[in-house]
C-alpha cells in the first residue's frame, strides 16, 4: 500500500515537470526532469539542455572527485564525464536508468580508468573499464523493464533522509572515498561486522535488499 | 540457474568502483547471467546517484563549459564515428574469454594432477596483488582435499561441482576462506573450469601434497 501511494505521489510530483504540450502526458510524466533533459541531449544535441545538465551535476561530480583523492585531476574528471555524456547521450534511454543514475556510472567508470590510467605500469590494456563496468542500459540482450528500476531510485532518495547518520557516514565512505568495507571500519576504528550490519540495516531499510535474497 | 551469489557487502563495493580488476571481472561474469543480482546492481547505482547528489558539491571554474564545448567542437567527425561504431563483435561470449582471446576450453592448460589442470593469468590483471588462475577439474574427477590460508573467490565458468558445502554450478560465486577446507569433486558431464582470484595461497591439508599443490612454489 505505501509502495502504492508513492507512485501516485511520484506521478503527481513529475506531472508539474512535464511538457503538457507533447501529448502523451502519462509516458512523460514517468521521466524526471533531468533524464528529459538528458533525452533532449541525445536526441537533439541541445546545448542549453546539456548546460543545464552541467550545472547541476557538474559541481557534484567535482566533489565527487576531490572526494576520492584526485585533487589535482577533479576538474579533468568533470571534463572527461561531461565528454563522455555528450558522445553517448544518443544510446541513453530513459526506461533503462534515470539520468542521475547513468551519470553516476560514466562518473565511476571515468574515476576507475583516470586510475587504471595513473597506476599503470605497462602499456597494455588487457581489458577496457566498460567491459568489467558497464553503463547501465548498453547491455543489448537486456530486456526494456523498468518501471522497478524507476521507482527504485525515488524510493532510495524518499528513504535515505530518514537513516541514522552513522549508517549514512558508511555508505558515504564507500561510495565517494573509494574505500572498501574493510578501511571503512580501520578508520572508523569499529569492527568489520559493525560496517557490515550498518549497511545492512540501511540497505534493508531503502529495500536494495530483495526480499529472496540469500546473500 | 545460479543458486550462489556475491554478498551484498560485495555488490556495493562493485557499484561503488572499488573492487579490483580481477574481482570486478568475477562479478560483471555472474551479473551477465544473474537478473537477480542485476537488479540489485541497478538499484546499488542508483543509491550511489542519491549519494552523489546529497554530499556537498563544489565549484567549478567559470570557463569549464565553454572548454568542454570547445572540446566537443573539435572534435573530428572522424573521432565521433570511431565512438559511434558498434564495438567489434568476436566470437568470444564474455569479457573473459575476450581477455584470453580464446575459449576457455581451448586454453594451453597445465596439468597438476590426473584431474586437476589449471592457467595462471595474474599477468593479465597488472598493478594488484591478488593471484587469479582458472583451474579444470575433469567431470568426475576430485581435487586434493585443501584450506585456504587467506581468501578465495571462485565463480564456476562451466560444468558443477560438489563439496562439503553443496553443489556449485555455472555462474555461481563462491568466498572461501581460512576456516574452510574443502575437497572438491567435479559432476559428471563437462569438465568444471572456475575462475579464482587468491588472496593468499591456498594449503593443502594432506601429506605429501606440498609438491602437488599447484599454488606452493
């Protein structure tokens, strides 16, 4: 039943958003603001929608970088993101991954081979990021679903406010310090186990863990 | 049907960009075939996309987006075709076998023992510290009883096999560590080929078999 109401919310919320003007109010009224403006990119190479995409994400993929130890690089990370968007912008779809979650995989997948690219000692490659990271949606044998997918990045932000800090504290670590669970806790100077039951409450809690899980 | 799955303490760490090559290619194999933990993946990325979007953000210089338009602009038409190309399809079915450039049955493997063949390729994951090697237990043949002295991760590429702890068949992901000792046993049908990546090397338990173990030098 809550699961219900938030979808009327949600549908509520997204139609203020919507182009009225397209016609089909219902499909529309599914995509954020940001995925139409990340649609109006790939189709149509519009600037002013990639600046407003820039805008807003720009100034968090850079804190995202400084985060993650690459002072010095954070602003060819943006650089490289935002290169990135704009050439692949054409493959996005919108029922695949909301646009905030397929930035977030090209900013990862960037910060990863900025990395690989620094720490390398050889010249070979012996394998492309993408091939062990994948965007999400470019997998061509996956299957168009994904209302679930949708609605499970609103349920995620509508659920994360309400987590206690320390649990955050942890995710936070692991998601923008590229710390695993194991240096999370040595710095943290709490158990392994301690990290662990704090992202399993928390995951628990934004439903990332499914209910047949036997993880 | 996978029946055993990466944590997903794992997971996280996958969406999250911290593992490893060798461990990441151990997941990105099992998410290929896995809807289940796909989903999880999905749902990981966008927990990631909410993290990023709640933590401070900070400025970026005035120009950066004219420079990043100026990049766009010069960039050749050629340049943009390379990147619009459907990727060169092989015939190799994961990134796996693209990596070997082979099928994993057709790999120069070594004999250890009368069932046991096995393939270092930690030279192909550089700049870690992690052994990864492909081990084949011929169908119904059984490994050495052995324990691991740190951590082991395993994915079955193909065929099953059967130890202490159950049946582990294609795409399912094995941690075994030090309090686990097990003496796996290939199913009858194909040969087993699994995947590992080996924190430590793995010991065996029995007499004699230090000269066997593939992973003493």
């Amino acid at each position: 039943m809550a699961e219900t109401a938030a979808v009327q919310n949600v549908i509520t919320k997204e139609r203020s958003v919507s182009n009225p003007t397209r016609g089909n109010a219902r499909a529309e009224g599914r995509k954020d603001p940001w995925s139409q403006l990340l649609e109006r990119v790939g189709r149509h190479q519009d600037r002013s929608a990639y600046r407003e995409l820039f805008e807003h994400f720009g100034p968090q993929i850079k804190y995202y970088a400084l985060a993650n130890g690459l002072s010095s690089h954070a602003e060819e990370l943006v650089q490289e993101v935002f290169v990135s968007i704009w050439r692949r912008s054409s493959t996005y779809d919108w029922r695949k991954a909301a646009a905030s979650t397929w930035i977030f995989t090209i900013a990862r997948n960037q910060r990863i081979d900025m990395l690989r690219k620094m720490r390398r000692t050889s010249r070979e490659t012996p394998v492309e990021t993408e091939e062990l990271w994948q965007i999400p949606g470019e997998n061509e044998n996956e299957p168009v679903t994904s209302l679930h997918r949708l609605m499970s990045e609103r349920r995620v932000r509508d659920s994360l406010r309400h987590l206690p800090e320390d649990q955050i504290t942890v995710i936070a670590k692991v998601y923008m310090e590229d710390k695993s669970h194991q240096s999370v806790a040595d710095e943290l100077g709490i158990p392994l186990g301690t990290v662990k039951s704090r992202v399993r409450l928390a995951l628990n809690k934004l439903k990332v863990i499914l209910q047949d899980s036997s993880a | 049907m996978t029946q055993h799955h990466p944590d997903t303490h794992t997971l996280m760490e996958y969406s999250a960009g911290n593992l490893s090559e060798p461990y990441a290619l151990c997941i990105r194999l099992h998410l290929d075939q896995c809807a289940h933990c796909r989903s999880q993946v999905d749902t990981l990325d966008s927990l990631g996309a909410v993290m990023m979007e709640s933590q401070p953000s900070a400025d970026v210089n005035d120009d950066m987006f004219e420079r990043i338009l100026g990049r766009i602009d010069t960039e050749t038409a050629t340049d943009l075709e390379v990147h619009t190309e459907p990727k060169v399809r092989t015939a190799y079915s994961n990134a796996l076998e693209r990596m070997l450039e082979s099928d994993i049955n057709d790999l120069p493997w070594k004999r250890q023992l009368a069932d046991v063949s096995v393939m270092d390729i930690t030279h192909l994951f550089p700049d870690q510290h992690d052994r990864v090697v492909l081990q084949k237990l011929t169908a119904g043949g059984k490994a050495l009883e052995h324990t691991h002295r740190g951590r082991e991760t395993t994915l079955v590429l193909q065929g099953a096999f059967a130890d202490n702890n159950g049946v582990f068949g294609q795409w399912d992901f094995v941690t075994l560590d030090n309090h686990d000792t097990h003496k796996p046993v290939a199913l009858e049908g194909d040969d087993c080929i699994t995947l590992s990546v080996l924190t430590a090397p793995l010991k065996l338990t029995g007499t004699f078999s230090r000269v066997l173990n593939p992973f003493i030098r």
